[in-house]
C-alpha cells in the first residue's frame, strides 16, 4: 500500500474511532440524565422524616424533636444523630456520618431528605441559619412537604414559604405548628 493510501486508511480509522467515542459520550449522557430523572422521581421512604435546623445553636432541640418523631413510629433518615466526633470551623461531624468532608455529609443530608416522607425545620425561638436556608430554598424546589415547628424570624422566609405553599397544590406546606 503506498504512504498516501496508509494515511488515509489511519485518518479514516480515527474518524471512525472519534465517531464511536463520541456516540458512547452520548449514550452515557443519557444514562446520566436518565439516572437523575430517576433520582429526582424517587418515592418517599413511609413514616420517615428529616429534620433540618442550625446543628451549633439547636442541637438539643433536634435531638428531642427526633425522639418524639421515633416514639410515634416515625424514622428519622436525617440527620444521623450520634455522638458528634469533631466540632470544626462551626461544621459538627458525628461519628455516623459516612465521611469527614462536610460536603459529602450535606450531599447525603440533602439525599436522605429527598427520601423522607416530610421534612421538619427545628427553628426554635424562629432561628433559621444560612445552611438551613439552602437547604428549605433546594427541597422546596423538589416539591418537599415542610414543616416550621415555628414561625421564622425573617420575613422574606416567611414571604417564600407563603409564595410556594400558594404556587403549588401538591405541595403540603405546613406552616408553624
């Protein structure tokens, strides 16, 4: 075969081989986003609740708000309260957790939410912390039934909580019981 013809059969090898690339790219984006619109759609776990709320300054409160919930036959998926390990910068780790980087501890927070059937913010005294914000603004956005065991301090959190408990039917949104 001449150099010419070589060439031409490696160029047109690699496009072929840039091609099938490309197509299993492609085919593993939709596995992604068909992964995602699974995670997104997922059922709610029966009887289980997460609790959300400042665990430096409420502490206490959630704990004895997740023993009440378990007392009625509730399971609480979120947080995972056990001994807390380390206290660092603000972020309490517990010995549970399934890491010690907190972004992978509020990744799996976030995931166990998504499972609960119900989510309670422990607000004592009305104090919600800007984590906690995150978090209400995020699972709202996932149509998430929300519970405020009391009225939040801020008014634009109460004017959002308003807006979504309005904007959508399906959406339980129980305001400060």
């Amino acid at each position: 075969m001449s150099e010419n013809g070589a060439k031409k059969s490696n160029n047109k090898e690699s496009m072929q081989s840039k091609e099938t690339k490309q197509e299993e790219l492609k085919d593993e984006e939709v596995n992604n986003e068909e992964d995602g619109e699974e995670e997104e759609n997922q059922e709610n776990e029966e009887n289980t609740i997460s609790l959300l709320g400042s665990l430096r300054k409420q502490l206490i409160s959630i704990k004895e708000k997740a023993l009440q919930l378990e007392e009625t036959g509730y399971k609480v998926l979120a947080p995972k309260l056990s001994n807390v390990k380390t206290n660092e910068n603000g972020f309490i780790i517990f010995e549970d957790d399934v890491s010690d980087n907190p972004i992978v501890i509020e990744s799996d927070f976030i995931e166990n939410c998504l499972k609960s059937e119900g989510i309670i913010v422990c607000d004592k005294d009305g104090y919600v912390g800007n984590t906690v914000m995150f978090e209400i603004g995020y699972l709202l956005a996932k149509k998430k039934n929300i519970e405020f065991i009391e009225e939040p301090n801020e008014q634009w959190l109460r004017d959002v909580v308003d807006y979504f408990s309005k904007l959508n039917d399906k959406l339980h949104l129980f305001k400060y019981r």
